[in-house]
C-alpha cells in the first residue's frame, strides 16, 4: 500500500515538474507579445494612426473641391437626347413604338423639374453671397465635399466623362469630372487607414488577454 501510494506520489511529482515548465514556456512566449505591446505604446502607433485619419476625415469632410452635379445633368440630357434621335430614326422607317414615346415624355419631364430645382438652388446661393445680376467678376461660391463629388462622378457615363477631358481649351467643365483632385488620394486611401488602426487595436487587445494569462500563471507558479 504504501509503495502504491510512494509511486503516486512521484507521478505527481513528474506531472507537476512538466505543467511547470508548460508554463514557464507560456510565459516566455506571452513576455515575447508583450513586448511587441511596449513598442506599439512607445512609437504611439495607434495614437498616430487615428490622428492621421481625423485629419484625413476633416478634408474628405470639407465641402473644399467645386459641385460637379452639374454634369450629372449635363449627362442626362445627353443620353434623353441620344433616346430621342434613335426614337425619331425608327419612327422614320416605321417602326413606331408608343410606349418608347411615353417613356421619353417622362424623362423630358422629369429634366425639366431637375433643371429647374437646380436653377433655383443657384439662385439661392447668389443672394446669400450677395450676388446681384451676372457680372462677369462675380463667381458663385458652390463647393462640395470630395465624397459628393466622387459619387457624382459614378452617376456620369464614362463617355460623358472622357468627352468632355478630350475638349480643347480651358472648358469650365474639364474641373468637374478631374480625379487627380489631391483630395482624391485622401478619400482613396482612408479605408486603408481605417483597415489599418482595425488591425492593430485588435492587436493590442489580443496582447492584452496574453497579459492576464501571464499575471495568471505568475500567480500559478508562484513567481
């Protein structure tokens, strides 16, 4: 019985000698991530990382680059006017169609509501800039943000778009359809930066359980 009970206890003895150094390993490779953690709070990475991305926020939020809905519009009409001359063209070789005419009768309408709405905006803007008649030294001070404008850029046709870039001279439209804006590159590259501070913080979370797991184990062993 008790050369029964010896051995067990030696077993014990083994078995605690082994979860010791299992232990003494994890807190070894959790020391190894915790340093990783002091470096991250030394350079203040993530601190840099979100002062960046405000800063970023703050010119994406801006209204800082010209309101380019104009060529949504200006697109618009030109696709109501392809529609209308392919309508006329088959009409003329007798291929009525009622229901096409319909349709086109809508979207005429629909053009001349968004036209006039947007008419009425610009008058709008003129007299709370105080700006009186068209003098030609008066220019109406209508901005947007580089998010709108970006958007209102998907809404226009690439055919549209490259038209108008192929123009010869200065024509006020080519600043409208521009995507070398500087603006641009911040609102290209901020779901990078957001991607990138996700990552990280996530990271020092993951440090911070391999922390408590060490302050355990501390505890386990006694040291």
């Amino acid at each position: 019985m008790a050369s029964t009970m010896i051995d067990l206890l030696e077993k014990l003895k083994r078995q605690e000698e082994v979860i010791k150094q299992q232990q003494l390993q994890l807190s070894e490779e959790i020391e190894l991530e915790l340093e990783k953690k002091r470096r991250l709070e030394k350079a203040g990475s993530v601190i840099k990382l979100r002062t960046q991305l405000d800063e970023l926020m703050k010119i994406i939020e801006t209204p800082n680059v010209p309101n380019n809905y104009k060529v949504i519009l200006h697109d618009k009409q030109i696709a109501y006017q392809n529609d209308l001359n392919n309508w006329h063209e088959n009409n003329k070789i007798g291929k009525v169609d009622k229901e096409r005419q319909d349709a086109l009768g809508v979207v005429v309408m629909n053009l001349r509501r968004l036209n006039a709405a947007e008419a009425f905006r610009i008058e709008k803007l003129k007299r709370e800039q105080g700006i009186v008649g068209h003098r030609p030294r008066d220019t109406i001070k209508d901005n947007i943000t580089i998010k709108e404008y970006m958007n209102n850029l998907s809404e226009i046709s690439p055919y549209t778009i490259n038209s108008i870039l192929s123009r010869d001279g200065r024509d006020p439209l080519k600043n409208l359809v521009n995507t070398n804006l500087k603006e641009k590159v911040y609102h290209d590259i901020l779901p990078l930066f957001t991607t990138i501070i996700g990552i990280v913080e996530k990271q020092q979370l993951e440090i911070n359980a391999l922390k408590t797991k060490k302050n355990t184990t501390r505890v386990m062993t006694g040291t």
